[in-house]
C-alpha cells in the first residue's frame, strides 16, 4: 500500500518537474513569502523597542516558529484545500473507487514540490531565530527545538484538512477555511499577550494557536508566562497537536460519508 502512494507521489514530482525553469521560479517566488510573513512582524520594531512586553529578538523567535509549522503543513497538506475543486468536477469520485484511501490520494496527488523552497527558507529563518534568542540550551531544549515546529505543523495540517472538509457541506468554503488556516499562521506569529479577552481564548486556547509558538518559545527561552500560566505548557505543543489531528480526523471522515456524489 505504502509502495502504491509513493508511486504516486514520484508521479507527481515528474509531472510538475518537467519544465524546469518554470518549477524553479516558481519555487523561489513562493520562498518569498517567508520573508513578508516575518516582516509584517518586525516592522511593528521600527516604532517600539518591544511588543506586548517582548523585545525583538524574542518576538522574532515566535514569529520564525509559526512561519516554519505553517510552511510544514503547507507543503503535506495545505492541497486540501482543493477539495472544493475535487468535489465540483467530480474528481472525487474516481478516488473513492479507488482501494485507497481518499486522503492519502488527494495529499499525493496534488502534492506541490515547489513548496519546497518555502520549508527551507523557514527553517533557516528559525535556526537565525534560535540562534539570536540566546537560547539557554540544555538536551531538553534542544528535544523541545524539534518537537515544537513539527508540532505546529501537525496542528497547522489538522486544521487545513479540517476546515477543508467544509468542502462537503459548502463548496465555496476557501475564505471560511482560509480564515482559520492563513489567519492563524498570522495569529501565531505575535505573542499571546498583543491579544485580550474573548479573541485569545477562542483561537489562543480553543483552537490551539498559542502552542505553536508562545509556548514553546517561552519554554525555550527559559521565560515565566506574564499571562500567569503554568512552565508545563511550553511543552503541551505535541499534545495539542495530537488531538487536533485526531479531531480532524473525525471531521474529514464525517465529510466522507456524508458526500453523496455529483452526479457526473
């Protein structure tokens, strides 16, 4: 089974590889979003010398966490999103006909390589990060250094294939599902602390955007919450992760057997 999928993917990569000065600018050219989305942060630093009560360096840290886990589930899973377009033209169809199953084959299938370039500026970003923070490293900083960008980007795929599932119910789901996806890689890359009330707790706690990179960042820099909370959540990341995947899990599979067919 597992040979089957990876037949696929190399299929895949052959196919969007052949023109290959168009596959290299156009994997440079989505590189460049890393830089805006790191920007967009730090251009708050030219009018103040700290942010929510955090200084460059370590909002700069948060920031690098959350564009790495948000370019991680992008490049496994940010295809879900083309499920409307499956679900439209009936392509979908042909996949559930299929012995496979239909997750796997829309992840291969539609996988996008040139999303490549984007996962290796982020994780260069994030090393410049780690290493400007002053990082106290200890084993267990440097297990939580992994851990943490995998556990965003698990979380982020959790909520890409989630909300992508809306697709069952309501087509034109993309800016619903953008929304949650898009807007929560923005909402991760400011401290906790810029937002208050109602807002934090919906999408901070309730959808678990403060465990892709506050709190693994405070953990990691060996600092005290100022919002009061507990050591032991700066590295909660990979259990929140965990659930969110099996919840989309459950999503997608109620999507699934909800779907009747187009018709086609």
């Amino acid at each position: 089974m597992v040979e089957t999928y990876l037949h696929l993917l190399r299929a895949t990569v052959r196919a969007q590889s052949q023109y290959r000065l168009s596959f290299a600018v156009d994997a440079v050219g989505t590189s460049f979003g890393v830089l805006l989305d790191v920007v967009s942060v730090l251009v708050f630093f030219r009018v103040t010398r700290s942010l929510a009560g955090f200084p460059f360096r370590e909002a700069f840290l948060m920031a690098s966490l959350a564009t790495f886990g948000f370019a991680l589930a992008d490049l496994v899973a940010g295809n879900v999103d083309l499920l409307r377009f499956n679900v439209r033209t009936g392509r979908l169809d042909a996949l559930l006909v299929r012995p496979l199953g239909v997750l796997p084959q829309l992840l291969v299938l539609d996988f996008a390589p040139r999303r490549l370039g984007r996962v290796v500026e982020s994780l260069v970003v994030y090393a410049v990060g780690l290493g400007y923070a002053g990082v106290g490293w200890s084993p267990a900083r440097a297990l939580l250094a992994v851990l943490a960008p995998l556990s965003g980007g698990v979380l982020y795929g959790a909520l890409f294939v989630a909300f992508g599932s809306v697709a069952f119910w309501w087509i034109e789901s993309a800016e619903f599902a953008n929304g949650f996806t898009y807007g929560g890689r923005d909402f991760a890359a400011y401290p906790l602390t810029v937002y208050s009330g109602l807002f934090r707790r919906l999408f901070g706690y309730g959808l678990g955007f403060a465990f892709v990179s506050y709190y693994p960042a405070l953990a990691l820099l060996g600092r005290a919450d100022p919002l009061h909370g507990p050591d032991w959540l700066g590295w909660c990341a990979p259990l929140v992760a965990i659930a969110a995947a099996l919840a989309a899990g459950g999503v997608w599979r109620l999507g699934v057997r909800h779907y009747r067919s187009t018709g086609s």
